[in-house]
C-alpha cells in the first residue's frame, strides 16, 4: 500500500505475508481439528471440548502474555517462538491415530495437544496486536486490515479446497489417517513460513507507564461506565451464542448428514470465499462511517444464519445459507477487531486485548458446555396442544437457539456502546442499501431485501448511538 502515513512498509508487506501463511494454517489444519476428532470418534460432548476448552485455555494464556508485556521490551520475539512453537505442535497432533489408534484415549491426547496448541495462540494474540497496532496508521487500518483479510480469505478457501481433496482422496483409499498426516503437515509448513515474516516486523520499542496498567479486577469494576467494556461484554454475549452451535456444525455435516469430506469443504469454503470477496469493501465502509455502524448491521445478520439450517439439510440450500453467513461475518469480524484499535490507547492495547479474550474464553467454554446439555437432553419429538414434530436431527434445533440468543446479544447490546471516532453519519436504511449493492456477492445476497430501505438523503446527523431502525 504506497500511502505517505505509513510508518514501515517493509513491516506491512510482511504482515500481509504473515497473514497469508497463517490462513494456510487455518485453512489446512485448525478447520479440520472437528472433522479429525470425528474420524477418531469422539462423542457429541468431546466434540464440544474439542472446539471450545483449548480456546478458554488460550484466554488464560493471553491473560498472562499481557502482564509478561510489563517486563518485556523485544515483543517481536515472543511472537515469533510462539508461532514457530505453535507450528511445531501439528507434528504430534497429526500422529494422533497412528499412536493411540482411533479410542477414547486418542481424543483425549488429541484435546490435550490441541489446548496446548492455543495457549501458544494465547500467548501471541495481545502481543502481536500491540505490535501491528503501532505499525499500521489509524487513518488507514480498515484499508489495510480489509486487503489483509481478503488476502488471508483467499489463502485459507484454496488451502481448505486442497486439504478436502487430499482427505477425499485418502478417503477413498480408506486411509483416512494418512490424509490428516498430510494436511497437519502442510500447516505445520505454513506456520514456520509465517513465523518468518512474523521476525520481518518492525520492532519499534514498547512504551507504558505504571499509571497505564490496570488489572482484570479494575477492568471489571468500571464496566458500567466503559465503554470498551460494554464492546466487550457485547462481543461475549454473541461468542456465547455462538458455542452453543459452532461446535456442532462439522458432526451434523458428517455424521447426521453423512457428507463426504468433498462435500463438507464444499460448505465450508463457500464462507470463506464470501469472506475473502467482501472484506475490502466492509473495510471501505469502515473506514467511512466507522466500525459501529457495521456491527449494529452485521449482528443482527449474524443471528438470521443459523436458524436458517433448520429449513432444509440440501447441500445447495446450505451454500447458499453460507454466502449469506460469509458476508456478513466478514463484516462483524473486521469491526470487532478495529473496534479495538480506535477505542484503546497503544500502552493499554495488550492488556484489553486479553481481558476481551478472558470474557469471550469464558463464553466460549459456557455456551459450548450449554449447547451439549441440551443437545443430549433434546427430546426427539415436540408437542404443544395438537401440534407436534419430530425432526430428523436434533443438531438443526441447537443451531436455531444459537440464533435466538444472537439475536437477543444484538438486541441488548448493540444499544449501550458507541463509535469512538469522528465518522460520516449515515442512516441505517442508507447503510443497508449501500451494502445491498457491493459486487459481486453482497448485490446477489441483498438486493432482493433492501430496496424498501432506500431513502433520499438528508442533511441531519444521526445520533450514533441509535439502534438500527
């Protein structure tokens, strides 16, 4: 990007490179974690664990990562040997089955190595936003994050489309086993990779007072009046949504609905794909009327998504609920990380980074363990007076109670907590038909809905902390 406010370009490009490799990562290895749990029989409840206790343990980690910030000067280097560490450990995850077979035991090495795994993750997360965070200008960070995450989008669909054809393959070939083994390998590559652009980063000096730092405790007690915290405790209520049904959509996709692994990654890569094609522009949109304006848009779109898979299991019918879920999580995700930037100063960043860590682990792990109570505790049939129904599976209900609590997140949260920048105003209808109208993904999935919300401009602003019409 040639733009005169940036401070290292060298620094950029490697992030931008970074990112790459680490959506290889992703795309290769941490999506296939629940399919790879589920080729070693894991129960509904492993399942759960399996997607949610290692990322509460990476919170714990990322609390601590940000008081050793206190005491550390060099912040590129814990980042790099977290990430070369963090590579390192898909080695041993891949050899799972051919050490312990497929057991009860094998998923129980597999949850721990895969905890370890985040804690690495946890431990890199608030530093490397410190540093990325004092590199990339404020005038700029939608711009940039957006490319950013177009880039890393379209790293992690090829990545993802290659890895299910390799474990189509070795399916076929019923060694199943062996296809894991070479995907986790390829992950592991690409994180070294990134590592080595991770170490291409500027590494300006940290700089904080004692009278800066502020404890989780502290952090807590002036929620009521933060408005970061508010952000916050909003971010946690739909992560909590969120576990309740995310863990489960991979056992629904190959268990209930016996997809093949062509099949699954289909699905799943159709997210991706409307991720990496609209991540520029809702970093446009950010830029210009700020990061609220899309978070009060895309959280009440991220509730509608799940309750659509209780309408029908057809493979088409489920693309096309991910094109929708793909937009505007592309939306919400980009907001929510530049929320942070704009409403923290530079000293406090590592600090807020992991308390907002700690209270979405702390969801995560509670909404995962609610969403598997009640998925074994789901009768198989309803009725209520003459009426009665007995669905297929039972997986479809949990994702529509996601959606219901998403939704409840939106209702209440979205209210209490406001833009920190000075932005273009813009009315909500206005926003919803601009987006209705970006190319190519956003027009197919929006223009039949939003052209009733298409209004003439008008030179009032608009209170900012007004909930969308």
């Amino acid at each position: 990007m040639n733009n005169p406010l940036t401070r290292d370009q060298s620094s950029l490009d490697a992030s931008l490179r970074d990112g790459i490799w680490h959506a290889i990562m992703l795309g290769a290895g941490e999506t296939f974690l629940g399919p790879f749990g589920i080729f070693l029989k894991a129960s509904t409840i492993q399942i759960g664990l399996l997607a949610t206790l290692p990322q509460f343990f990476g919170a714990l980690m990322q609390w601590a990562s940000a008081l050793a910030m206190d005491h550390l000067r060099n912040r590129r280097i814990l980042v790099v040997l977290s990430a070369l560490f963090q590579g390192v450990l898909w080695l041993p995850i891949a050899l799972v089955p051919f050490l312990y077979g497929r057991s009860e035991q094998a998923v129980n090495v597999l949850l721990l190595l895969v905890t370890i795994y985040h804690g690495a993750s946890g431990i890199l997360t608030p530093v490397w936003n410190s540093l990325i965070g004092d590199l990339v200008p404020a005038e700029i960070r939608g711009r940039f994050f957006g490319n950013r995450n177009r880039l890393t989008g379209m790293s992690t669909f090829f990545a993802l489309i290659v890895a299910g054809l390799v474990l189509h393959f070795f399916e076929q070939q019923g060694r199943v086993g062996l296809g894991f083994l070479v995907v986790f390998g390829t992950a592991l590559v690409a994180r070294l990779n990134s590592a080595h652009w991770l170490f291409r980063h500027d590494n300006p000096e940290f700089h904080y007072s004692r009278e800066q730092l502020f404890t989780f405790a502290q952090f807590l007690r002036r929620s009521p009046k933060s408005n970061f915290a508010r952000f916050v405790f909003f971010t946690g209520a739909v992560n909590f949504a969120v576990a309740l049904s995310s863990p489960y959509f991979a056992l629904y996709m190959l268990r209930d609905l016996r997809f093949s692994y062509v099949e699954f990654t289909s699905v799943t890569s159709v997210a991706i794909i409307t991720q990496f094609l609209t991540f520029r522009y809702w970093g446009m949109l950010s830029d210009q009327f700020g990061n609220k304006k899309i978070l009060n848009l895309c959280g009440w779109g991220i509730g509608i998504v799940p309750m659509l898979w209780l309408i029908s299991s057809h493979i088409a019918f489920l693309m096309a609920i991910q094109v929708f879920g793909g937009f505007v999580w592309a939306g919400f995700n980009l907001a929510s990380a530049n929320f942070i930037f704009d409403a923290v100063s530079p000293p406090k960043r590592a600090r807020c980074v992991a308390y907002r860590g700690m209270v979405n682990g702390v969801c995560v792990l509670a909404g995962s363990l609610v969403g598997g109570f009640i998925a074994m505790r789901l009768p198989k049939s309803m009725v209520l007076g003459d009426w009665s129904w007995s669905p297929d599976f039972i997986l479809p209900v949990i994702f529509f109670i996601s959606g219901v609590v998403r939704l409840g997140a939106a209702a209440f949260f979205l209210r209490i907590f406001r833009e920190v920048r000075d932005v273009e105003p813009i009315r909500h209808r206005d926003l919803i038909y601009r987006v209705s109208h970006l190319k190519p993904i956003a027009g197919l999935t929006f223009s039949l809905i939003a052209s009733p919300f298409r209004a003439q401009p008008q030179e009032s602003k608009e209170d900012p902390d007004k909930p969308p019409e």
